[in-house]
C-alpha cells in the first residue's frame, strides 16, 4: 500500500510542476536564413527618363559575408549552383555583404533580423561588371 501511494504522491508532484512557467530557450533556439544570390547588369536596351531597369538573374556561387550586428561571428557564405543557400544561425540581427568576384563589384549591404524557429526569406543582390546603360 506504501508503493501505490509513493505513486500517487509523485504523480501529484509532476502534475504540479507542469503547471509551473518554464525557463525561456527560445532566445537559444536557432532560426534559418534562406534566400536566393542574384546579379544584373542593369538595362539591356535603352532606358526611359524615370523608368527603373534591371534585370536580376540566378547567380550561382555568390560569396557573401554574415556578420552579427553585435560585432562577433563572421562567416563566408557561398549559393549553390542554383544561386540559393539556406543557413541554421542564432537569433539575432545579421549583416549580409555581397563580396567582390569575378563578374561583380559587389552589391549592396542588408541587415536581416533571424527569429527563433522561424525562417528568414532574403536576396542577396550584386551588381554585375560591366555595366549595361
């Protein structure tokens, strides 16, 4: 009869420390970033007073820079042969550079804002070299 009330009294116990708020991981649980790497050359034609024109195409094996806005972690990311990449990184806001390479000067910096358990959708832009106008 011991046994079946040390059963009971634990169940108690569990049951009751359920109910109770947990500690918060959500600030340690990763986020994805996703995205695709793109590049134009700018116009291919002539170009209308006031009429924006580019043209962004798939750019297959794009370096780009992740930097933490905190000043820590930096890591060299590179697209895949269909120009996407997909990166598991903590939560935190992201600086995304697009690096010189063949064909490019670079492109334009962004900052991406990673949430936990959720995945961040993005382009990372370059601007091709040379330039159509």
């Amino acid at each position: 009869m011991a046994r079946v009330g040390t059963v009971i009294a634990l169940a108690f116990v569990a049951l009751a420390l359920s109910g109770l708020p947990q500690a918060s991981t959500a600030g340690q649980d990763p986020g994805r970033l996703s995205g695709v790497t793109q590049i134009s050359y700018g116009c291919p034609g002539p170009q209308r007073v006031g009429e924006p024109c580019e043209q962004w195409s798939s750019f297959a094996q794009a370096r780009f820079r992740v930097t933490t806005l905190s000043g820590g972690d930096a890591r060299i990311v590179t697209s895949d042969k269909r120009g996407r990449f997909t990166l598991v990184l903590t939560v935190g806001r992201y600086r995304l550079r697009p690096l010189r390479q063949a064909h490019t000067t670079g492109g334009t910096p962004q900052t991406v804002t990673i949430r936990a358990r959720a995945t961040t959708w993005t382009n990372v832009r370059f601007q091709g070299f040379p330039r159509m106008l």
